[in-house]
C-alpha cells in the first residue's frame, strides 16, 4: 500500500496515493483535480498540460527525483513536434505517475480557471503620471551649422515644453531618424520624469501628433494571485482588468514553502523569479489584447506586493526572509528599467516602480494600501486589514501609524480546507443556516439564486457545485457558531448536541455536511473539525496581529476597520467579528476598501506625487515585528476562541447572541490534535 | 569563359573568377588569399572557416545569391556535430564556388593574422576615473528598525565617503545580502558617478576589501581594425592591448559601402550591428585574459569611432549619415549602461561611454584626438591628421578649432593596392631607392634586418615576402618619386625614360617592380600605375581638407603638424611631405601623436573631468562640411601633383630636391583613365 506513489496537485493541494503507471489525468479525476481534456485522454487535445515539480518541497513533504514521471512517450513527441509544447510540459494523459510527485495545473489547463476577484476599484485617482506625452516642431538639419536629431529635438522640447535635460536609450535612438522625417518634423515623444530628479527621459517617439493609447500596468503580485489593471496614462481610466494564478504556487503554496524551495533547491530562487516575470510579462499582453492596446503602448509598470514576493519578482534570493532578523535587500522604492526584470513584451524603454516596503514581512502591498487608505489622515484610530496568504495589518490616526503583518497562511483563500476550493464558478460563496432547523442554505459563484430558490438546481447544472471558496467557509464557520454547530472553543457538536443529522461522525470529530453531490458524481461538501482549526489558526493570527498594534498604540479598542484585500469585499463584518478575527467595533464603521493594494498600485502609477508621498510616510510607519513579540503568542491562543476567550465584543453582543454551547466532553472531541497541516 | 563565377574575399579584397565547382579554399590559394588549413582540406581542421555574404554589394559590384556556394556538406555537418561551427561559417574546403560571391575570412581562418599596431600609447594620463572603490562597514540589520541592506549599505557610504545617493540595480541587488554576510558586514563597492550629476551607481560589491582587478577598457571601433586598451582603473596603467578586424568589413570595406549595404538590404544594419557587437564583447574577453584579469572586472568602456560605426554600434541605421545633410541621430556623448549595447562578456553593470561626435563625418574619434592632442591649447597653428580608411582634420591654436573630415579610401591602409596588403609579418614596411643605381631595398614586418643585409633571405623564410603594408606603399611612391621613376604628375616612367629594367611595361602603362619571388612560388611585388592614382586620390583629399581649413582659417602655412594614428608612427615626415599628403611645413615641426583616438579613449576612460572637458570643447569645434565646401574639388585637383601642382613646400625644398622628370609623351601614358576603383 505504501509503495504507492504520492501525488499532489497545485495549486489545488489535493493529494492521493496511486498505483506506479497511473496516468496523471487519471489520478486527477480521482481526485476532482480541475484538469481539462477535450480529447477524452488520447493524446491530441493537449488540454490535460501539466508541469511536474523535481526536487525538494518541504512543505508537502516529498523530495521528487526525475523520474517521478514515466519517460516522454511518442505521442507526446508527435504532439511537441506538431504543435510545439511548453518546455517542462507534460500531457497528463500520456505521463504515468512512476514515484512521489508534485504536480501543477497550470491556468490554461483548468477547465474552472479563477475568476480573480481583485477587480479595479472604482475609486477616481488624481491624475500627475511620470509620463506625459509632449508634441513638438523640430528644426530640421543643417550642414552648416550640424547638430544631431535629438539634440535638436531636445532644444525644442526645452523651448515649447521648459523640459530641461533629456535622455534616450539605444530603442529611442534607433527610431529618432526615421520618425522625426515620417512625421515631417513634428512629433509626438513619450517622455518620463522621476520623481527624484535627473534628466527626462524620452521612452518613444510617434510621426506628427499621437492620437494612440499611453498605457501603464498597476501589477498586485499576490502570493497566489497576480492581478494588473491597465490604465490610460493620460485620464487614469482603467481599460482593461486581468488576472491570472501566480505560477510560483508550483514551488510552495505560501511564502515560506517558496523560501524553503529556493533554501532547498540550488538555483530555485531563479526559476521561481523567471516563472513570474514570464507570468506578468504575459498577463501584461493579455490585458493590452483585451483593451485592445498594442503592449507597446504600455510605457509604465508599477507593482506592490510583499517582501518575499519583492524580492522574487527582482531576482534576490528571498533566503534572508525566511530568517531573523529577515532583513531586506532594499527597502526602498525602485525605479529602473522594465526590461532589466525582463519584462519584454511592453514598450522597451518601459519603467518599472516598485513601492517602497516597510520591513521584512510588511512589503510593498502594506505601503500601497497606506497610499490608498491614508491611515495617517484618519481622525479615528482605524485598523486596516489586508487578509491574503499573508495579512498586513495597519493601525493609525492622524498622530501615529504602526504596521505589522501576520502569518494567517491559505485557509482564508480556501487551501487546505477540506472542501476547499479558489473562487471560481461552482464554488459555494455565501452561506445562511438556521438556527432551529440547522438547515443550511448557500449561493455559488456563478449564480445569483439560494440553493433553496427554484430554478437553483438547474441553473448550476453547468458548473456544479464544487467546493467552498474563502469567503464561503468563513461565512460557514460564523453561521455554524451562530446556530450553535460549533461552540466557542471551536468543536463541532454531534448530531445528538446539535440536534442536525447534518453533524455527522468522522473519526473522532464530526463533520457539518452542507451538500452531498455524490449521487450526481459530485462531491460532498462538508466542513469539518480540521477545517474549524484551520479557520481558527488563521483569524487567531489575525487577531493577535492586530492586538500587539493595540497594545503598541495602548488602545482597547478602535473606532474604525477597513477589510481590504480581495476578500474584504465578499465577508460581512458581523461574520468577520463573529468569528474573531477582527476586535469589536461598532459594526457600521467596518468598511471594505475592496483591493486597497490594488488601488494604492493604481494611485502611484498614475501620480507621481504619491510616489514621493509614500516614500515619506513609509519611513514614519512604525514596524512590529510579530515574531519576535512574546506577547504575540498570548494573543494568539487567546484568540482561538470564537469570537475570543478573554477580550468582550460589546458591539457584536449588541446584535448577535451566540449561543452558549459547549461539546467539549472530556478529550473525545478534541479535534484539534488530530489536525494535519 | 563569363560564366565563370566571380569570388571576391574580404577583408583582402582579392578576387577572381572560377569555374562553377571549385572550393574556396583552392580558389584563396591560387589568389593568394590569407586562408589558413592545416589538414591539408579534409574537413577535419577547420581551419579554413570562411563567412560567405549573402545580398547586394554595391561596392564591390555583385549580388550574391543564397545558393552562391554549394549546399551544406556530410563532412561539414559532421564536423559540426563533433566540434560545433559558428552560425553561417562554412569550411573553405568543403563549400564549392556555384556563383557570384563575397567571402570573408575571419581573423582566426587566417594565417598571418593582422598585427593590430595600435599599441597603447606610453602617455600617462592623469587619473580621476568615474568608478572608484570604497570600503566600508555596514550596520546590521535589527528587527526593531528594519532597513534593507542597501539602505544601511548607503549610509555607511553617506557617513564613511560622503556619498549622498546611491542607487542599484538588479545585478547588484542580487549579491548584496551574500556579499555583506560573507564579508562580515565589511564590504567594498565599486561605484560610478556620473559626471552630469545624478546618485552615484553601485557597480559591484565586493566581500571584505577587494584587492582584485579593477579594469576599463579604451575602445578604439575603427572602420577596419578594432583596438582595445584594458587599463587598471586604480592608476591607469594599461594591463593589455589587443586587435581584431571589425567583422563588418564583409559587409562592406569602407564606411559608405556599410551604408550602401544597410540600404540595399533590409535588416542589414542590424547585422553589422550585431557582428560589432559581438566582436567587441568577443575583443572584451580576450584583452581580459591575456591580463589575467576576469572580464566582470570590466566596470567601464569607452568607445572612440567614427560617426557610421557609431550608429552601427549603437543600433542606429547608418543611412542619414549617406546623403545629404548628414544628420546624426544624436551628436552628443552618451552615458548608458554597457548590456544596453549587448556587451554581456563583461560586468552586468558595466557602463559605456561613447565620446560626442563633432559633425555627420567628424566623428566621436575626431573628439578623442582633440582630446588627446589639446589643439586648443596650442600657440603654434597646428594640423592634426588622423588618417584611417576616412581621415580627421584638426587645425587650430588657442583661438579657435576646425574640423573635417575627409575621404581617402583605404589605399593608406594598402587596401586597393595591387600588391597591398595589411600590417602583418612578412608585409614590406619600409623601402628605400637609390637615386643612382634605381635599385630598391626594403625591410618586412617580423624582420629588422633590410633586403641588402646578410642574413635576410634566411630571417624572412619564416614568413615569406608577401606584400606591402600601408606605410611601405606610402614611402614607396615617395621615394620612386625621389628618385625619378615617378614624375611630379604621377606617371611612372619607361625602362627607357628612368633608366631602369625595373620599370616594366603592364599594358600602356608601366610598373616599378620591388621584388620577384615568383621562383619561391612566392608573389610579384610590383608597384603600379593604378596604385600611384590610389595613393595620388588619397593623398589628395587629405590635402585638399587640410588646406580648406586653412582657408576658413585665413592661413597659408601651419606651424606644426601631428600625425596621428596607428599609421603615422609609420611614415617619416619627409616622405608624407614629398608626396604631398601635408601642407609645407619646418619637418622638425612634424610629429607622430601615435594612436591619438585610443589615447584620447584611454583619457575619458581614466579620466572624468576630461568627459566634461571634451563635450564642452566639441561645441566650440568650428565643422567644415567638405562635401558641400566648392573649392574642395578644385583644392583636390591642385593637390594630385606630387607634391602640389600651385603650393610651394619652401622647407622641404631646403633638404629635397625633387627630379624634374616628366613622363607625358602625349597620353599613351596616362594610366589614370584605365584605373578601376
């Protein structure tokens, strides 16, 4: 039996033992791994594509050596030559899985792909690009008095725009001639300005006046998610919207299994950093195709993330992140050449900007949404939680601004949750359950009805009803606490304790079944004790996080939260506060702020007075560092409890009684040991 | 008998026709082409790799279709298979002539491979280089106030060296976090500042105190040769000097054929683009070696040329620089990062720096020299020619600077010589006639001893008597003219009319024959008449530029002269005066400034207030265009008689006495018209 293989999918985390010569399409399907297939596995369809993983991952626990995979077989060959096949591409119909192996899904190969959440906020930004477009009348040349095109060029700038000192790499160089006479000697020039300074720079150059797209990319690399909205450089309207998985998941779900990766695996930082610069550089065409922009039009590229992310995208080995003091490479912003992180496919003078980080695990996602919240110009304390793989938590007012993040791991995205699953079509979003019956009933993503409106079955009938995304299993846990399912420690009562068939044993926990699709060769959604530690691991981190900030600015209470994050938009802050993961907080002052990180990428791509403007706050953001606080763990286990085991929640109190149950009887149900991470 | 194939070789220009069929190697050897082969053309050697050309050659008259040499061989591919061959070489034993063609033989097909003579000059150059090195100690990082390594890199800079900004880039971002680590948090840097202000550019670090190489190299990127000075950037002694053929000659052997070429074929200027590039990175790593130095100890280039390599070497289309009004795409100097220009060999961070041209043929070599040479700061009126395949033409004093160019062609460098060849051992170098007796003897490169001395026969086995070199060629016209076998019109005269047998009969016109190996299989070295036109077209021009900045400036006489270049440490002053290529002047006033360009790329290497200097000195250069200046054409015809059909050359008049021989007996002499460029 143990001489089955180990086989385990990303970025799904799925995982199962096969028999050695199992096609890894088969295996997938066993397991409801999203593997597309039109071709019914004969070789031909090329939708099963898989990368499998070689060497160590730490953080699933298998070393695969390369031959985890049967060799490359004559119809995968015949395809490749055909048709061609990215290089480290599998089918999954053709490659047998021979030993333990870990096994990427990449985007195009899932039939269900992500519907990336992170949508441009509607907020107006103010509009100071550091590129402007500038049309100009040139002297033409002259023998008698030689001068070069774009000394020329330059002096009309100076004279028809006050543009002082200009410069121009080889790109601009090579294109000056023949524009400057195609256009008659009026142009259009692209010109950037730093904000620090230093001569303009000219990025292109258009015949007589451009009427064409000035295009910039606000990039939100996620740990799991990249999502990049294109603007218009000259209105800030956002054109086009995209997303895609941040293909590094094959490496380690979170940030630290990517730090182990790149500890473990000689070069491993280096593939891990191509595979994301690859990853945007193909988002960023895909998102000009989809506004219809040429990607050349693209002149600027801003990016916010967090540290380990940071240093990955710019080519560091993130190896220093993962220790004390997890010290940076640089903290600062950058401005440099969009080519020089190979980014090719936009215009080739294209900038890149990076904002500035705050400390080792407070990254640049932390700094944009400051630039996009402004906790420093809030009158009330206000607590702002950016909840990802990671959580970045600010807390400030007009006389002072702390910042910390917190390790709440995947759980909150739907990974390692039982019946977890990303937000795509299918996945069961919201979650009501009534506290007589112990009934639930849900909404899938995809579908405006409640499970229990008619019409329901039917229209879900093309996507099914597949899993539970992030914002579903918090609200499930929260409804789950409300109907008395689960009491505050977190245990899952019996059906006899709950009085719910519904709570159904399993080992020596009990499950909360919300679908059972089996007899449609679906699946069985349930929640379970397992999934409960991992919700209550995850909102503990965040709670704690927030606290030691408290702590820190000596306050009890706040007076205001904002949830940003993807997810901010789709929980309720009564479940939220429910839950615990957020402290009491008269419930009308929570807001969500949508994708902050977003936005703030947003703000500072399209002005660059914010660029300047963070750069300065950054610096006055006081760091915690939630590692090295004792008090940090304290916090965290009292939070364990739902909503919390010692600090009260009047405002919640006020609205929402939850029921006093207790399951504990006596060591039987102690889920928790049994967990697995 | 036309059927037959025409086979042209660069760089030699040697050519002939052959009947379809015939290998290239067989065709170099009966034309004497430098084409090496040891295996004796087994295809096993590979010594006799040739390039073929393939598209228009105006210059040379011939359109070479693809299938101009036969297909692609088993010898030649299974030699490729065992040992690899550079993209587009073929074996010159293998590939048979099947039509029109061009073909290169690169500098390590060829036996006598060129003696690049531009050696360093032994100049000292007054240090203040633009990249430094600093030690310093660096703070480590502290989870209570985290800053990134480079911030608190940066202040160690700010508080140790008083250096205010810095920036980085990725290269360098990568390394720091090892290198402070390894080197305890003492690390030196290797920083750039530019000298138009601007944060001062960490380069490199290193762990520790870096006691390795800190290099530059001096680039001198002529139309011909390419020299290359590695210079310590510590005290600016020159570590290595080395040569190489600009691979661009198989596109074309002068400056205008290269821009023919990128007009008649599209993408061709990329091309010519690429070959520099890549022969300069390829230069890079051999100069490194040869100093045992590693090529990432290259911090610096600097690059002195003409204005078409300039554009070519920049990725610039050459074709304004072909017509009217000879607009450059940028005149000014430019300061860029060395991998923008595909230099990779060498630092990843490595900068260039390329020298301000003066005007569309006055080039960023012209700028070097009068760097080198300080014209204004002479009190004598002084000429400096640079001659090359194009020549540079410097007049001035303290009050005032010109400058042209003008076109020689390559006859001074014995290209288009009928017995020329480049600087190479065995290559006739000196010559000497005696008035009396018209008997020449000579001395070749490789050999000090002269063709009357014991012993010579035997010293010069080795390399054979091959040809004459540029500076042999010039001092033989001189001292035919000397000693009356040449007339002051340029006609060589009858055995009759000099008295000699020497004087041999070639068509209606005769030659001056200097040596016959015929009976050693070796070749006939003959001066021509066609060769004295070569030399008179020259000569000619270089005058009649010289003279119209004489004009512009009001003068008749100059007051010094300096011959620079690799070729007048070559020539004596009293044979470049007899000839006619200088104006009259005290001979003791005429010197030799060596290769003023590279000296003037080895001071803006090492020095960076000379960068400052020279792009403040080029917009005070008063440019003389010659192509549009009328009297150039009449100076040009007064300039053919050697040495001056009007001018008088009083001081050379007081130590020569030219015989007053003429050889016109009524046109049955005049070579001039049958002369073919």
């Amino acid at each position: 039996m143990t001489s089955d293989a180990l086989v385990i999918f990303t970025p799904s985390g799925k995982r199962g033992r096969f028999a050695h010569g199992t096609p890894v399409l088969t295996a997938a399907r066993q397991l409801g791994v999203d593997l597309d297939s039109v071709c019914g596995g004969r070789g031909i369809c090329s939708k099963c594509q898989i990368t499998p993983g070689v060497g160590s991952f730490p953080k699933h626990g298998v070393t695969v050596s390369p031959d985890a995979l049967s060799e490359w077989n004559a119809v995968e060959q015949r395809y490749k030559d055909k048709r061609g096949l990215i290089e480290g591409r599998r089918l999954g119909c053709q490659a047998k899985i021979m030993g333990d192996v870990v096994i990427d899904v990449p985007p195009e190969s899932q039939l269900h792909r992500q519907v990336v959440r992170k949508a441009a906020s509607i907020r107006a930004v103010k509009m100071d690009p550091a590129t402007r477009l500038f049309y100009v009348e040139v002297a033409e040349p002259d023998m008698h008095e030689p001068s070069g095109d774009l000394e020329r060029l330059a002096r009309a700038l100076k004279d028809q725009w006050q543009i002082d000192r200009i410069e121009a790499g080889p790109a601009v160089l090579r294109k000056i001639q023949p524009v400057l006479r195609k256009g008659n000697w009026g142009v259009t020039v692209a010109a950037f300005r730093d904000h620090h300074g230093g001569p303009t720079r000219i990025l292109d150059v258009f015949p007589g006046l451009y009427e064409g797209a000035l295009a910039g990319l606000a990039i939100d690399l996620g740990s799991t998610t990249i999502a990049a909205h294109l603007c218009d450089l000259r209105n800030g309207e956002v054109l086009a919207s995209g997303g895609i998985m941040n293909p590094q998941i094959r490496f380690g779900e979170d940030l630290m299994s990517r730090v182990s990766y790149a500890m473990m695996n000689p070069g491993g930082d280096v593939e891990m950093t191509k595979a994301v610069r690859t990853a945007i550089d193909a988002l960023a065409v895909s998102v000009a195709d989809e506004a219809k922009v040429p990607p050349q039009a693209i002149m600027e590229t801003v990016v916010v993330c967090n540290p380990v992310m940071h240093h990955l995208f710019l080519g560091i080995d993130p190896v220093e992140l993962g220790q004390a003091p997890f010290a940076l490479a640089t903290s600062s912003s950058l401005s440099l050449p969009a080519r020089d992180v190979d980014l090719t496919a936009i215009n080739p003078e294209a900038r890149l900007y990076t904002l500035p980080c705050i400390a080792g695990h407070v990254g640049a996602d932390a700094a944009a949404v400051a630039l996009s919240e402004a906790p420093q110009d809030q009158d009330d304390l206000t607590l702002i939680v950016d909840v990802g793989t990671n959580a970045e938590i600010l807390l400030g007012n007009k006389s002072r601004v702390l910042a910390c993040s917190s390790p709440t791991g995947p759980a909150f995205e739907g990974a390692q949750i039982s019946s977890g699953q990303r937000a795509a079509p299918g996945a069961i979003e919201r979650i009501e359950i009534d506290p007589v019956t112990k009934e639930p009933r849900f909404r899938v993503i995809g579908c405006d009805l409640w499970s229990d409106d008619e019409g329901f079955a039917k229209a879900t009938e093309g996507t099914g009803i597949t899993g539970i995304c992030g914002s579903g299993i918090i609200e499930a846990v929260a409804e789950m606490r409300m109907a008395g399912i689960v009491d505050a420690a977190g245990l899952i009562g019996s059906p006899e304790q709950t009085g719910t068939a519904r709570c159904q044993p399993e080992g020596r926990t009990h499950s909360y079944l919300i679908h059972d699709a089996t007899a449609q060769n679906g699946p069985r959604i349930t929640v379970t004790q397992g999934d409960i530690r991992a919700i209550q691991l995850a909102k503990s981190a965040l709670y704690a996080g927030a606290r030691l900030l408290m702590d820190e600015m000596g306050a009890d209470r706040v007076e205001k939260i904002v949830l940003a994050g993807a997810f901010g938009a789709h929980i309720s802050a009564k479940h939220a506060m429910v839950l615990g993961m957020i402290p009491d907080c008269p419930l009308d002052k929570v807001t969500s702020a949508g994708n902050a990180a977003g936005t703030g990428a947003r703000i500072a791509l399209c002005n660059i007075a914010a660029r300047a403007g963070i750069e300065a706050q950054v610096t006055r953001i006081h760091k915690v560092e939630t590692a090295i606080e004792p008090r940090f763990q304290e916090h965290f286990v009292n939070a364990s409890a739902m909503p919390h085991a010692v600090d009260s929640f009047p405002n919640l109190s006020s609205v929402v009684t939850l029921p006093d149950v207790s399951f504990n009887t006596g060591g039987s149900g102690e889920g928790g040991r049994r967990r697995r991470r």
